[in-house]
C-alpha cells in the first residue's frame, strides 16, 4: 500500500515564511508538517510518494538526511500541475489501491482504518470528511447512505449541502487516473470529484482531531490543536525559572524566558524572551523578544528580534527581521 503526499504548493499565504523554504517543511510545535503524517503509518504502508513542484531540492535533500523507518520517494512536478494533477504525475510509481494526504493538514486519521472502510464500500474513491462551522472556505460534501452524491468547492455562505468538509486525505483506485487529463493543471475538487460522484465516490468521518495549517489563523489553529493533544512539553535545556506560564505551551531547548508565555505559545530552539507577554504564537528558532513586548496571533520567522514595547498582533514576520522599539504590526506581512 502506498502514501501519496501532495506537497508541491508555493505557501502563498504563509509568506514571507515560505518564500526560502516549502510549505510542508514549515516548522509546527516541533517538527516540519510533513512529518506528522508519517508518525504513525501502520504495517500495511511500504512507502510514502512525496509529490513536490515548489522547493523540490530542499524536500529531496530533507528526505535524503532523515530516516522514517519507510521507503520514501521524492517525485518532482516540473511545472505546477493542481492537486489532481500532481497525482496523474506520479502515475507510473502506482501499483494498486492508494491513499492521498494533503501536506498541510494535521489530524487523528488512521490509515489501516481508512483504507479498509474504501474497500467495504467497493467505489472509485474515497473522501475523509470533517464537520466545520463555517464551509464557505472548503470543499463541501452532500452526502446520502454513506455516498457523497454532491461535491461543491468554496459554496456561498448558506448555500453548503452539508457542514461535512473535505478533509484533505483520500483513498483511490487506479482507475482514477482515467479521470484526470495528462499535462496541464486539474482540480481534483472542481474537475475530478464531480465527476466521480456517479462512479461512486464515498465518504469517511473519523474521530479526534483535524485542522489544516495553510494561513496564518489555521497555522496557528493547528497548533493549539497539537499542544491541546498533549505537545506542549519544556525542553530540560531551557530555563523558565523567572517567567511566569500559562500552559500549554512548548519551549524548545536553551530557550530562555523571563516574561509571560502562553497560553498556546511555542518557541523554537534557543529563543530569549524578556518581560514580555506572549499568546497564542509561534516563535521559530533564535528568535529574541525585548521587555514590554506583547506578541499575539503571529507567527515570527527563525533569528528575528523585537525590539523593547513593541507590538506584534495577527502578523508573520519573515525570518531574521528587526522589528524596532515601539513599533506597531497589526494584520501585517513583514519581509527582511
């Protein structure tokens, strides 16, 4: 049985972060997102196809100095080819029945369980479906019996067949690629799926948890989902002592902290934080905060400083950026 993870995408909207490196090698708590989904593969996975068009030698290099314990197989897609696209171009690696995990989701899914509800219900494909409050921003399924028999992406507000949106994780027969045109970009949501409705397309709900993690809200809701399921550690290299925390919250090794932290805070390897107030936030590696700051709902790249009273809210701020004393970023883009 095989994984196909579809991590080709630019990350547009969780630049300036992506512009050096991909999306599924973003740090979230305290690894890349990719590796999540290879955590807990069970035994009836031999190996894990990467599909990769944006960042192809930095996800090659990654795979090639890390060991999973599974076969994995980088395959590069010369030019951006959609999500079913990318697929049909790693077609002649295929030998049966397949899975399809989108790169930027974390969640509670079990493959072993997925993969055996697709082959009692004997259709074309298979799609994990999750319950939101909000559809407008998904792939919305109608849904009868167990069958989807409507597939509508990104409905009007009031207009979802459902609160069941598509999960990003799939499982397929390899008569799929018959649906899938060669050589140019196709949606698997807008192009393929309506039409395997009539071939039967079923759905799989499942337990835990689920979040996508492609935006700054749901990068940051991803995290609290993750540390809310028990990620939240102090690494034994850190010093807390003369801060004050909130949990959850995760502090990498030769952090130090002297401010208020949390909750939902994660700092990355050898951050410094003054007396400042940190909430709901990521915090990459060598990143110093001075005293009086207050950072929430943001996200600041590996080595950047804020400098003393500052205030960061609702923001990414790139990698090695300066922010100056007293300075204000609210609902903001900052690149060094």
């Amino acid at each position: 049985m095989q994984l196909v993870i579809i991590a080709g995408g630019f990350g547009t909207r969780l630049r300036p972060l992506t512009l050096h490196r991909p999306k599924a090698l973003v740090p979230l708590v305290d690894r890349p997102q990719i590796v999540y989904m290879l955590d807990s593969l069970p035994a009836m996975c031999d190996e894990v196809i990467i599909a990769v068009n944006y960042g192809f030698e930095a996800m090659r290099e990654f795979f090639r100095t890390h060991e999973f314990g599974i076969e994995v197989r980088v395959v590069e897609e010369a030019k951006p080819l959609g999500t079913a696209g990318a697929i049909k171009n790693i077609q002649r690696h295929v030998r049966g029945t397949f899975a399809v995990y989108n790169g930027d989701v974390v969640d509670t899914i079990e493959l072993d369980r997925f993969v055996e509800a697709h082959r009692q219900r004997r259709g074309i494909g298979t799609i994990a479906v999750w319950p939101v409050d909000d559809p407008s921003a998904f792939g919305v399924v109608g849904i009868e019996d167990g069958r989807i028999t409507r597939f509508v992406e990104k409905p009007r507000p009031g207009e979802a067949p459902s609160n069941l949106v598509n999960a990003g994780r799939y499982v397929f027969e390899p008569m799929v690629f018959d649906f899938i045109e060669e050589g140019r970009a196709v949606s698997l949501e807008r192009d393929v799926f309506p039409r395997l409705v009539e071939r039967g397309l079923t759905a799989y709900r499942y337990d835990g948890y689920w979040s996508d993690a492609g935006t700054l809200p749901s990068y940051l809701n991803a995290q609290r989902v993750l540390l809310d399921a028990g990620r939240g550690k102090i690494a034994p290299e850190a010093d807390v002592t003369a801060g004050s925390l909130r949990p959850p919250v995760y502090v990498g090794a030769g952090s130090y902290v002297e401010g208020r932290l949390g909750p939902h805070v994660v700092l990355g390897k050898s951050c410094k934080i003054g007396r400042a107030s940190l909430s709901n936030a990521a915090l990459w590696e060598g990143v110093s905060v001075d005293d009086k700051a207050e950072i929430s709902s943001s996200i600041l790249g590996a080595g950047a400083s804020i400098g003393e009273g500052a205030h960061v809210r609702d923001s990414i701020v790139g990698d090695g950026v300066q922010v100056p004393a007293y300075a204000t970023i609210f609902d903001d883009r900052v690149s060094a």
